[in-house]
C-alpha cells in the first residue's frame, strides 16, 4: 500500500563499480584482436621477405653486381620488384647483344628464284604419275606375260608393280588337262581384272570371265541380226532341253520345240533355233525351235511386198492377219487414209484381204502391213472397198518404187 514500506522487499542499488568492470573486458578484447592484427602483419612481412629472398637467389646470377648486397639487405616487396625489373631487363640486352654478328640491313640480299629455276620438268612429272597409277581396275582389258606357273594358278606380267595372279578355275572354259603345255612360260594371254589391287598391289585376273563376256556379245549381236544358228543338244530336265552356245549354256523350253512330246530322243542331235532371251546380268539364254521356222518364212518376205492373209483377231489397236504360219499387225493408222469410228466397219475377223509389207523386224519376229497404200483418194477404202482389193496387184507396183527410193 502506499506509503507502506516493506522490509522485506529488494532494494534497488546503483553499483557504479560494478558497471565499469562490465565495460573493461570488449576494451581488453579490443586490444587483443589489435594485438593479434599486428603480429599476423609481423608474420607475413617476415613470410613475404623470406620468399622475396628466395626469389631473387633464383633470378640474380654471379655475375651481376648486386649478389651479396641485395641478399644482405632487408628490403620491401616494392624494393624487390624494382630490383627484379632490373635484372631481367639486363638480362634481355645481355641476350639482344651480338656485336661481331649483328648485320646491316645494307648488307642483307635475297635472290628471287623464278620456277624455271626449280628443275621442273613436265615430261618427267607425268611419267612420275604414270609409274604410280594404278593398273588393273574391274572389268578392265589387259594384255601380259604368264611369268610363273603354280599349282593353284599363275601370275601374269601386266605391267604393274606386282604381277597379276590368275586362278586355275579362272584360265578358261571346262576342265584343262595339261595345265602347263596350255601356260608355258612367256605365253602373251588376254585377261579381264575381276578383283582389283589388295595390299601387295596384286590384282587377279580371269581368262574365263574375258571368254564369257565376248561370247555375251556375240550371241546380243547374233539375236539383235534373227540370225538362226545351229546347236548340239546335250542334256535335259523337266522343263526342256540345254545346249552350248559359243561356250554359254542355253536352254530351250518344251513350249518352243516343234515336237515337245518326246523331246528326249533330241539329245545329241543338233536343231536349229532363234534366240527368245538374252540376258547378261541375269545369265539367261533361252532359245525356240518354233521361232527359227517363223523366221525362216520371215526371210522369204520383202519389204513392199503384197500379201494375202485372214483377219486372225480384231484389237481396239489394230487387226492381225494371219500369214500362214507367221502373224502381221495392220496398225489402225495403216487402214485407210480416212476418219474412221470403228475398225470393224472396215475388215471382219475371217475375211481375206490384201496389204503391203512395211517392216520385217526379225528379233521381235514383228510383221506390219499397210492397206491404206492401196488407196487412190483419202477414204476410198471405206467406200469401194471390193474396188481396191481387186485392183490391189496393180496398185501395189506404184507403192512399191516409195520402198525402192527409201532402201537406195
């Protein structure tokens, strides 16, 4: 209660003592962390003075005059610097300075060198690139030297940096008996590369393949001609017979043999034949008996010709006309010089009529005929067609000098 004391209550006392002794421990460690700041500073001058001197015993030679002197001398990091500058920097002239062999820029000279200088022969760089072109590339011809004979094969002289090795099952056609009395040494042989250059520089070589490739060719020109040719049957299977043609192995389908009945009894009997398909990367030669006697009827017609025949079919493209045995295309462009809306207002299938040859392609055993030759005005054909095929042998003799003047 109020002005009641209490006895008993703390009294509240100012300890002015006590307050300073509070305050004196952050001065004390105030002066402490100073203290502590110098001494790390003492530290690191000596630290920095002792890799100072270190440093300038590496950098000051014997020979410079400042040997004993600086490393006596207890200098600052600015001090150091400035002394090593200078050292370097007489260091530097000391390796620039060449008194006797300094020359002067009167006395320095070049010589322009032009390129007829430089021994530079053309004939002699191209004869470099020759020796080291490579020699035997695939499918290419080469003529050489059988040099030395194996029993696996032989090497040929090519002209290259190594000889050509050719195979034994690659030096021809079937089965070679007398392997060196065929190949005696120096023999000249004409050889195809079907395996270029391996690491020694060796290429191999085929006389086989050589064989083969002109007896393609021979046999693509013989059937592009519907030239017949005559062949020996040697061997049979289910779907015909086989025959060598120019060493490459034909076939003839049972479907293009006159007889196919008994196709058997024709081994080792020789027949005439056509070729049907000739194909080099397949390696198919097929060949017809059937289109061998086409052919021979082919060869009896001439160009200009008149002919009599049966309208076989009737095509939206033209009529085929039977030519006894051999079938022609009358060409719906070939009919009439006439507009005509439908063939069979002109010909009907069985009806005979008359036409002129106008190409004998033998390979594709192709006949094309002509009636509207026969016309003496655009159309007639359509409107007196009796009249033109009755006159057609006269009207033929005048069409026929068009064939005369295009064959001169």
């Amino acid at each position: 209660m109020k002005g009641v004391s209490d006895s008993n209550a703390p009294k509240k006392i100012k300890q002015m003592g006590q307050n300073k002794d509070l305050k004196r421990p952050p001065q004390v460690l105030q002066i402490n962390k100073r203290d502590s700041k110098e001494d790390v500073r003492d530290k690191n001058n000596n630290d920095l003075y002792l890799s100072n001197n270190e440093a300038l015993q590496e950098v000051i030679k014997p020979e410079t005059t400042l040997k004993n002197k600086v490393l006596t001398e207890n200098l600052t990091s600015e001090k150091v610097k400035e002394v090593v500058n200078n050292l370097k920097q007489n260091q530097i002239l000391n390796k620039l300075e060449k008194p006797e062999n300094i020359l002067k820029k009167e006395e320095i000279s070049f010589q322009e060198r032009k390129v007829d200088d430089f021994d530079f022969d053309e004939t002699e760089f191209l004869a470099a690139l020759n020796e080291n072109e490579p020699i035997g590339l695939t499918g290419e011809n080469i003529k050489g030297k059988v040099i030395a004979i194996e029993s696996d094969g032989l090497y040929v002289d090519i002209g290259g940096k190594a000889p050509g090795f050719m195979p034994k099952k690659e030096c021809g056609l079937g089965v070679i008996t007398n392997f060196k009395e065929k190949f005696p040494i120096g023999l000249e042989v004409e050889v195809l590369v079907i395996k270029e250059q391996n690491a020694d520089g060796m290429v191999t070589v085929s006389s086989r393949a050589l064989i083969l490739r002109k007896s393609w060719e021979t046999v693509s020109n013989i059937s592009k001609s519907g030239e017949l040719i005559n062949v020996l049957i040697n061997g049979f299977n289910r779907g015909g017979l086989t025959c060598d043609v120019e060493g490459l192995r034909g076939f003839i389908p049972r479907s293009q043999l006159e007889d196919g009945s008994d196709y058997q009894s024709l081994i080792n009997k020789t027949i005439r034949v056509a070729f049907l398909e000739v194909n080099p990367d397949t390696k198919k030669l097929v060949l017809s008996e059937k289109k061998a006697s086409l052919i021979t009827k082919f060869l009896n017609l001439t160009l200009g010709q008149l002919i009599e025949g049966e309208v076989l079919a009737i095509k939206p493209y033209g009529f085929f006309i039977d030519l006894g045995g051999a079938s022609g295309l009358l060409h719906q462009s070939a009919v009439t010089n006439g507009s005509i809306r439908n063939l069979r207002e002109v010909f009907s299938e069985g009806e005979n009529i008359k036409a002129l040859i106008t190409e004998i392609d033998l390979e594709k055993c192709r006949i094309g005929l002509d009636t509207a030759l026969l016309e003496n005005s655009p159309g007639e054909l359509l409107i007196d067609k009796a009249t033109v095929m009755n006159e057609a042998t006269e009207r033929a003799l005048k069409a026929q000098s068009l064939f005369v003047k295009e064959t001169s």
